[in-house]
C-alpha cells in the first residue's frame, strides 16, 4: 500500500528586507510517498534549501515569510504547527542532515552525549539505555571504538567521520522523513559514495523517506526516485528519475545532463570509476 507522507502544494517563501520582498519559493508543489527518495537539483539559489526548510520550519521569521501553500506531513499542517509542536516533530519524525556538520554538531559537547541527548529528548529512555543505543548506532554508521568515539569531541573526528555523526543523529529517533542537504558536497569522492551507500542502507533498514538536495546528478541517478529540477524558485522539471534521464524537457535538465560525465565515452575504466560513481545512466534499483 502506498503511504503519502509529504505533499507540498504552492508553497510561496519570501524573504522581507528594508519593506522589500524577496520571492525565494514561487509556488513549489511536489508529493512524497513513504519509502521514497526524492531529488531536489536546481542552480544556487534557486530555493532548494529554503524549501527544505520550510519543511522542517526552520527558517527565521523575520526575514523570512512564509506566504501562501500548505505543507502537509502524514496529514498535518505543518505551517499552523505552533514551534513547540514543531520541536517534537522536528528530529523524532522529520530530521534533517546539512551540508556542514559542524554547524550542526556542538563543538564543546562529547559526541557521544549529543547522540544520546537527542534519544532523550524525543524518547522516555534511561540514560544507560541511550548511550547503549548511541553506541550501537556509531557502529551502525561505520564509526569503529565507538566506546571510545563516543567520549570524543567534535573536532576528534574527520569530516566524513563527522557527517557519518550526523547521519547517526538523524536516525536516532528513526525519523519517518530525511532530509539531505548536499550532504556529501563537501567531501572526497570516496567517502561521498560511502556516506550515500549508508543513507540508502539505513533507508532500507527503518523505512525512511528521504528528500535529497544535491548539485550531482550523478548522485541522483544512484539514490533517487524522482527528481524536480527548481530554477528560480519554481520547479521546471518534475518526473521519475528514468524519465529525467531518458526524456529530460527543460533546457536547464539538458544543460545540467550535458555537464555529466558519460561512462560510454570514457576510454579508461579507471577514471570512468573516478568520476561517475553512480553511472548518470544506470539508475540503482
Ligand atoms: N536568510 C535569508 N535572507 C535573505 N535571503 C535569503 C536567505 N536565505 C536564502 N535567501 C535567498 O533565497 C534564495 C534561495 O536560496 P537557497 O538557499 O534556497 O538556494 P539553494 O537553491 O539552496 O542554493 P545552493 O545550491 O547555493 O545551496 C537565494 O537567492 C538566497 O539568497
Ligand atoms: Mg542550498
């Protein structure tokens, strides 16, 4: 049976300053099943991360206003949500992973106690049992000791170690819906394969949605569903991941299609592995 878990219909974000608006998001309707994974691509600034965060209400408001649409998420307003209801969706149902993990993380507090206070907050566990729990999950993620990674500090540990942290984070409370974003932009081509390959085991293993804002649509083809491609703050293209592929119609998708580097074309089956790591035109099942 399919679940919607998320259905955004003409979402309208702008961002007021000096009595002038802004439009960042002009209009965005998109739907997301449970078990999905959706691609959000677009140019910078486009509205892709100020979408997603419209999502988790995590913009400041001044500047930013949310003017028109209704985000609904398993059947509730999210936009008439009051911020405490919002604190209890937000990291128990809805989590969400950025570009930059130590803007996320606490640098003054252990790692292992952040995990552990985020179970607490969303759950009625001992602290015992948290830290077990903590545990378990770094050594889910691929963070070896985790006994005595979890008494480390932020800046003990790598920047993929960190983002494996996040993702650890996110899934503490097993969210329904994940949201990624560029979770992997800042990280070398290897590790950025490993964390994707984490996020989709760690989708399989809990059910998770996932929505995942990514400049690469190589990373695309490998880990989503369907796509939207947003360009000034609307959506011009929307279809599954195949069709965007196959048939894209907007000159933005062709553009961004071109820049790939196709495998077919690459003599040397090393750099082919180099550079497209998720094969643009095969997408994973
Ligand atoms: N706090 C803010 N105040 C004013 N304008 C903002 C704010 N946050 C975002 N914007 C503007 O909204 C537009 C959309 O920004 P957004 O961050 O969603 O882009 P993006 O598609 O995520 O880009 P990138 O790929 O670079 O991350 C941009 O023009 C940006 O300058
Ligand atoms: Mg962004």
């Amino acid at each position: 049976m399919i679940t919607k878990l998320l259905d955004i219909e003409n979402l309208h974000v702008s961002f007021i300053s000096n009595d002038r608006e802004f439009e960042a998001v002009k209009g965005v309707t998109f739907s997301l099943n449970k078990g999905e994974t959706l691609g959000i691509v677009g140019e910078s600034g486009s509205g892709k991360s100020v979408t997603a965060r419209s999502i988790m209400r995590l913009l400041p408001s001044p500047p930013s206003l949310l003017k028109e649409g209704s985000i609904k998420f398993l059947g509730q307003e999210l936009t008439e949500k009051t911020d405490q209801e919002m604190e209890k969706i937000r990291g128990k149902e809805i989590s969400m992973i950025f570009q930059d993990p130590m803007t996320s993380l606490n640098p003054s507090i252990k790692i292992g106690v952040q995990i552990a206070e985020g179970i607490r907050k969303h759950r009625d566990v001992s602290k015992e049992q948290a830290k077990k729990e903590t545990i378990e999950l770094l050594e889910l993620v691929g963070i070896q000791q985790p006994e005595t990674r979890f008494k480390q500090y932020p800046h003990e540990f790598s920047g993929g170690m960190r983002q494996r942290v996040m993702i650890a984070m996110a899934l503490a409370c097993q969210p329904e819906l994940l949201i990624a974003d560029e979770p992997t932009t800042a990280l070398d081509v290897t590790i950025q394969a490993q964390i994707l390959r984490l996020m989709k085991q760690m989708q399989q293993k809990f059910e998770t949605s996932i929505i995942l804002i990514t400049h690469d649509l190589g990373v695309v083809a490998g880990m989503c569903d369907k796509v939207i491609v947003m360009k000034e703050g609307e959506i011009v293209e929307a279809n599954t991941t195949e069709e965007i592929f196959n048939n894209p119609q907007h000159p933005y998708t062709k553009r961004l299609l071109n820049a790939l580097p196709k495998l077919h074309e690459k003599k040397n089956k090393k750099s082919a592995n180099a550079t497209g790591r998720y094969g643009p035109y095969c997408p994973a099942s």
